[in-house]
C-alpha cells in the first residue's frame, strides 16, 4: 500500500481497530502501474519486437495498467477505466508498440452466474 493510502486508514471509522501495520500489505493502483510497466519492458516488449503473439491475461488493476501503458493513457484514465470481465481485446501495434487498432470480442449479454 503507497504512504497516501495508509495515511487514510486511521481516519476511517471501518478501521479504528485495526493495527496500521498489518494493512501495509496491498498495492495501490499506482504501485500496480510500476509493476506492469517493468514487466511490460523486460518481459512482454522484447517478445513482441521478435514479431511474436502474446496472450496476456489478468483481471482488475493489472488489466487497467496493461491497457494504460498500450493505448498510452494518463493515470486519471487508467483509474477511470471499465474493464470487462471475460472480454477478450485484441491490439495491432505498430514497431514502436503503439495500437494500430483495438478489437474488442463481444461474447454478447451474460448474468452474473455465468460470469463467475
């Protein structure tokens, strides 16, 4: 959890029995970006400029950073992103990984037990 974050636990009554020191244990949105762009840079980009497919699956932050770092969005947006669960979104990218396009495959309406 980022030093921001942390600062606001005290002042929520959800957690005024809580000890500080033992909610220092999650990852902010933030922290999620950093982790996906190293991971992104030493990882994914090298396979890529090979001229390779990669499949890249994950759900929540990790999606929000994936997409943030393709289509180039700022970090307002990325926290502002919806990502669909199950969707899969299919990017062209051009030498210098930058979309092209962005096909996203609707598998049409679905309930939530079909989700889960």
């Amino acid at each position: 959890m980022d030093e921001r974050a942390s600062s606001l636990i005290p002042v929520d009554e959800r957690y005024s029995g809580l000890d500080v020191s033992l909610a220092l244990r999650g990852e902010s949105l933030l922290q999620t970006m950093e982790r996906v762009q190293e991971a992104w840079t030493e990882a994914v980009a090298p396979l890529l400029d090979e001229g390779q497919h990669v499949l890249m699956v994950g759900h929540g932050n990790a999606l929000r950073a994936l997409v943030g770092i393709i289509e180039n969005l700022d970090g307002d947006r990325v926290a502002n992103l919806e990502i669909s669960n199950g969707t899969p979104v299919i990017y062209e990218l051009d030498g210098e990984l930058k979309a092209l396009s962005k096909t996203v495959i609707d598998a049409g309406p679905r309930t939530p037990s079909e989700i889960l």
